[in-house]
C-alpha cells in the first residue's frame, strides 16, 4: 500500500446531548417516587405501551419527547401512580 493513499482518521466523540441528562434527570427524579427499579420500568413499560396505543398524555408534552419520556413526567407529577393489589389469603 503506498503511502500517499493512506488518509489519517481521528475518531471524534459526540458532543453530549442535553436530552441525554435531561432523560437522566427524569429517571433520577421517578425513582424517587418509585424506589423499585424494576417496578418504575413495569410501571413505565405500561404506560408507555398504553400511550402507543392512542392514550392522551397527562401532561403537557414537547414534540422532543419520546413516550418513555412523558411516562416518567407523568409519574414525577404525580398523574399516574402505582396502584398496591392485595393479595388473596
């Protein structure tokens, strides 16, 4: 390979989205209300599965966020909360 076809390649790093650290900031404040991890990504997961079957938001949603997004707004908020099931004896 002769040298002159060889181009030099530096690899960037993306810069760092604030979307990302507000998504962040949005699990850190959910779980909060809903220690449980797996719990908040149940709760999460259904409302979300909810929302992409045509359910309104609860809250006031910017066309930036994404259904996952608005679910833990809405769990911040205090619109949709975890619902305890005894069970049976």
């Amino acid at each position: 390979m002769d040298a002159d076809n060889i181009v030099p390649f530096e690899a960037q790093t993306p810069p760092r989205s604030s979307a990302t650290s507000m998504k962040n900031t949005l699990v850190e404040k959910a779980a909060e209300i809903v220690p449980d991890p797996l719990v908040l990504i149940n709760l999460v997961s259904k409302r979300v599965a909810q929302l992409n079957q045509g359910r309104s938001p609860l809250v006031n949603a910017l066309p930036s966020m994404g259904f996952a997004d608005i679910a833990l707004t809405e769990i911040i908020e205090g619109k949709i909360k975890l619902r305890e099931v005894e069970a049976d004896a």
